[in-house]
C-alpha cells in the first residue's frame, strides 16, 4: 500500500510518498503507526505524539482503531490549519 | 456546486455573477472570504492533499445543499505561497432568501477549517513554523452536530 505524509509529518520523515508492506499482525491504523515508529528515529519523532496525528483511507478520515485491511492509500498528517 | 482549487487569486465579482447568471429565482448571496494576514508573517505557504481536499469539501457542500435550499455553491481555496494581504479562501452560496445562504455560508467554513486536508506554514523574520489547529475551530464546527468537537475526542 501507498503511504503519503503531509506537512511537518512529511518534514519529519523526510519523504512525502512510499510504498509498503507491513506484516500480517498491522491490523489497524493504530497499530500501523505502532510499526512505522519502530522503523527509525524519523518515524518515532514524526509518530511521537502520535494522539495528535490523524489519518485518512482512501481519501476519507478515520479514526486509529480503522481497519487498514483492503486500503490502497494511507495518510497521514497533523491537524488542518486551512481556510 | 463548484469546488475549485488554485494557485492563482480568484476575482470575488465574478465569482457572484457566476453564480447567478443568467437566473432569476435567486433572491440572496452571500460570500466569506478568507485573507491571509500580516500579523508578523513574510508570507504563508498552504500545503494540501490533491484529491482528498476537493473530496473533503464537496462532501461538505452535498451536506449544505441536503440541510438548507441552495441554488448555488462555489468554493475556492488557494494553495502555494501567499503573501499578507492575499486572497485564500471564497465560499459564495446563493438561495432564495438570506439565512440559507447565510448559515450554509457559515457551515462550510467552519467544517473546511475542521476538515479539509490543508496546512499552513508562515514564514516569520525568526525562522519558519507551521500554523498549530485551534480548538475554537473544532468548537466552532461542532455547533452544528450537537456532538463533542472533534478534536477533543
């Protein structure tokens, strides 16, 4: 699945798209964030808060318990500031 | 409906003459307009996620035009860098009579705020920050659900 990061998540992480393969045991949007943190400091730094960072499937918001099963693209950024 | 996002400034007048062209059932219009600020800042640049932020807002205008009698809807939000004094943001919504188009003007905004997939970074004479959310905003968007704001979930 395609992974896209914005503004200072992006910054953190230091790239704004990548492709993954989590393991079998990434079920949920949480659970994703729990495994992207362990896969270095720019992750863990970029997830350390990681109550504060939302997410999006496919283009729709959701929530950390969402299930990531079937998803071709997950965002993830910090709270909107637009408008 | 019309939702449309942009680099290039958007001219209000002829956004309003857009919207009600040609038709003579509309009886009220009215518009918001979001202006980048001074405030200390160089500039701003909005960032934003293609796709999902024209998604995101035409979700929005489908729930106005579902909640109140619209007979038109334009939104406009601008990306890039802005400088004080720039043009951002243009909800125009047209019905027949005031409140509608009031109130729907009133609730886009605040759920574009909430929702829509958009970031702000100023450019200060200190360095460069991004723009933190309020919780007034998520307040602000909540009045309309009876539920707790979003961001204090």
């Amino acid at each position: 699945m395609k992974l896209l990061y914005f503004a200072w998540v992006r910054e953190r992480i230091g790239k704004p798209e990548e492709e993954i393969d989590p393991p079998a045991a990434v079920h949920t949007v949480g659970d994703l964030v729990t495994w992207l943190s362990g896969r270095g400091e720019e992750y863990a730094y970029a997830f350390e808060n990681g109550h504060v960072i939302r997410a999006a499937i496919d283009r729709n918001h959701v929530k950390q318990d969402a299930p990531i099963a079937g998803a071709r693209e997950i965002a993830f950024f910090p709270p909107m500031t637009g408008g | 409906m019309a939702v449309r996002l942009q680099r290039e400034d958007f001219d209000i007048g002829a956004e309003i003459a857009l919207l009600s062209r040609g038709r003579t059932d509309i009886g009220a219009v009215a518009t918001f307009t979001g202006v980048c600020r001074g405030d200390g800042i160089v500039a701003m640049t909005l960032e934003h996620y293609p796709g999902m932020a024209e998604a995101e807002i035409e979700r929005h205008v489908a729930e106005a035009q579902a909640r109140w009698p619209l007979l038109g809807v334009t939104v406009i939000h601008r990306y890039g860098r802005l400088v004080p004094g720039d043009n951002i943001v243009l909800v125009a919504t047209a019905s027949q009579h005031r409140e509608a188009a009031f109130a729907a003007a009133e609730f886009l905004m605040d759920y574009l705020k909430l929702r829509a997939p958009f970031w702000k970074k100023e450019e200060r004479a200190g360095g460069d920050g991004w723009v933190e959310a309020r919780q007034s905003d998520a307040a602000a968007a909540a009045r309309w659900s009876g539920r707790r704001p979003e961001a204090a979930e």
